[in-house]
C-alpha cells in the first residue's frame, strides 16, 4: 500500500453526513467486537466528506498503521491522509499535555510534575491519568489554528465498556467532589461536551452474537443514566444473508438431504455454516431491535486474509448513507 501521497489522493468534497457534524463521537462497546476498526472507517467516511478529523486512541494495541497503510509511530498526533490525523494516547503523555494546558507553562509544568514525589501521588490520585487523556480530547474540540478549529471532529476510539464508562464519569466526579480550581473548570466544559446532544454522540460497537449483545444492552443503560447521548449502534461482523431463501435455500435443503456428496461435501458444510451464521445474527438483531430504541448501523463480515486500509475503506463506504440522522 503507498504512503502518504497515494492515501490522500482520494477526496468527494461531498457534505458531511449530520452525525458526523458533531463535535466528538465516542465509539464505545465490548472488546473484542471491533470498536478501532469502526473508529477508522468513520474517521475515513468523515475526512473524506471534508471534515478535519482527528481519530484519538485511548492506551490502544498502536494497529494505526496497519489499518492505514502507513509506516509511522502515532505516540504523537500523526496525519494520515488529507483531513485526517491520528494519536494512540497514553496517560503520560497526555497528563504532560493537559497539564501545560492549564498551567500554561511548560517550565512550570517540568519543575512541578516530573519531579519524582509528585509523580509518585499523581499515579496515587485514582481517575487522573485516565481523566488526562479525556482531557487532552475535549482540548482537541477546542483548539483553534488561526480563528478556525484545528479539527472539525474529534472521534475518540474509547477503552473496553466498563472502563469505558468510568472514564467518561470523571469530569461529573471532579464537579462533585473537587473545589473549584483550575481542575473544574475544563472538567465542567468537558461535561457539558459530553451531555449534549447536539455536539458529542456515544456510537455503541457491537457483534450479533449473546454476550456482545448483552453487553451493549447493559452499557446503553449505563450511558443514559448517566446523561450521555447515544447514537445509533453499529453491528460490525454480520454474515452475508445466503441460503436462508430463494433458489439457494432450495438447492442447499437438497444437497442436506442427499446420502452421499462426494467432493462436494466441504462446499455443503461451508454453506450450512454460513447460513446457520446468518440465521444466528438475525435473532441478535431482532433482540437489540427489542431492547434499544436505538437505529442500527450494519458492518458486514469481510472475509479478507489481511484486515488493511482496503478493508477500511470498504467499511466506510458501507457506512455512507448509514449514518445520517433520521429526519425529523
């Protein structure tokens, strides 16, 4: 795959779909269930309609360049393709960020935190380290390079779901509990980042499968008790709808049924395979359909050797048209 140059060539300038107009997405769900390659196809989908996006890992298996087809360490904010930057945070380096953000200063910063006793009782403060990189997110919705915003959308790949959930709660915990400071007063923007619909939306990453499903069910709870606006919630990895009907089904019902198959054995148990695959997805489907009332986005299940910047292309390309909001 080429780097840089060949990855940027492509760009529709069409306008971008209305969810992705918001501030900051926050793509959330069960590990294991895809929310990294999600995050990249949205962030694809949304620099290439034009947006300035900046796609922020939180402590992640760095698979960035993977997915993207280039070689570079993404430690630091990284582009990627036009309109489109990318960070794997960590805490350390976002609790330096934040911190020169609110005192200013980085001298001060040096001489106050990289100081070995402080290090020490910051790594003692639960919340902070994680509430840092948070933090340097909302600053990313803020910043500004000559009047303009420096990214039109911040996509933020979050942690697994129940840390996930504890993260997002920081900034309401540090309003409750911590006096007012210079800590409360980015803590209570980025709150009111969080809570507002028309700015920020949680998109839920799930598989139709039991526990993914459960799962997400548990965390659209968690997320609107807690006041946080939920998008629609993706299915990623759904089976292809074959030999359930029609002529297919037919002929593999025959198949079944015939006592011996010869070479053509492999073939039936694949096709079996894959419409019980199906069958399964759809019962999941109609269980979030019962449980949510959330619309649901489709990702099909791509059946590639290596999963790379085509794969996340065609992703994006399967999100186009999905991810709009619904008239009202």
């Amino acid at each position: 795959m080429p780097e840089y140059a060949t990855l940027g060539c492509v760009q529709s300038h069409r306008p971008p779909p209305s969810l992705l107009t918001r501030r900051l997405i926050v793509v959330v769900g069960k590990g294991g269930v895809g929310r990294t390659v999600v995050s990249c196809a949205l962030a694809l989908l949304a620099a290439r309609s034009g947006r300035r996006v900046l796609l922020a890992q939180t402590k992640s298996k760095d698979r960035l360049g993977q997915l993207f087809g280039v070689r570079r360490s993404f430690q630091e904010i990284q582009p990627v393709l036009d309109n489109l930057w990318a960070v794997n945070m960590t805490p350390e380096a976002a609790l330096r960020e934040y911190g020169i953000m609110v005192l200013r200063s980085a001298f001060i910063y040096r001489q106050v935190f990289e100081r070995d006793i402080v290090r020490a009782f910051l790594r003692a403060i639960p919340g902070l380290l994680d509430y840092s990189m948070l933090g340097k997110v909302w600053y990313h919705t803020t910043e500004e390079i000559g009047g303009r915003p420096r990214f039109d959308l911040v996509i933020m790949d979050a942690p697994a779901t129940g840390h996930s959930v504890t993260l997002l709660r920081i900034p309401e915990v540090i309003l409750d509990t911590v006096p007012e400071g210079p800590l409360t007063g980015p803590a209570r923007a980025c709150h009111e980042l969080l809570t507002d619909p028309a700015r920020c939306q949680m998109f839920p990453v799930t598989l139709a499968e039991d526990l993914p499903v459960t799962e997400t069910i548990q965390l659209y709870g968690l997320l609107r008790n807690h006041g946080f606006p939920v998008g629609p919630v993706v299915v990623n990895r759904l089976y292809p709808p074959r030999f359930g009907a029609g002529v297919s089904a037919l002929a593999l019902d025959a198949l079944e049924r015939a006592s011996d198959l010869g070479p053509l054995e492999p073939l039936v148990q694949s096709a079996r395979l894959l419409r019980q695959r199906a069958a399964l997805n759809e019962q999941h489907l109609r269980r979030l359909e019962a449980a949510l009332p959330l619309r649901q986005i489709h990702l099909p299940y791509l059946f590639v050797p290596e999963f790379g910047f085509e794969a996340i292309e065609e992703l994006g390309r399967r999100l186009e048209g999905q991810v709009e909001d619904p008239p009202t």
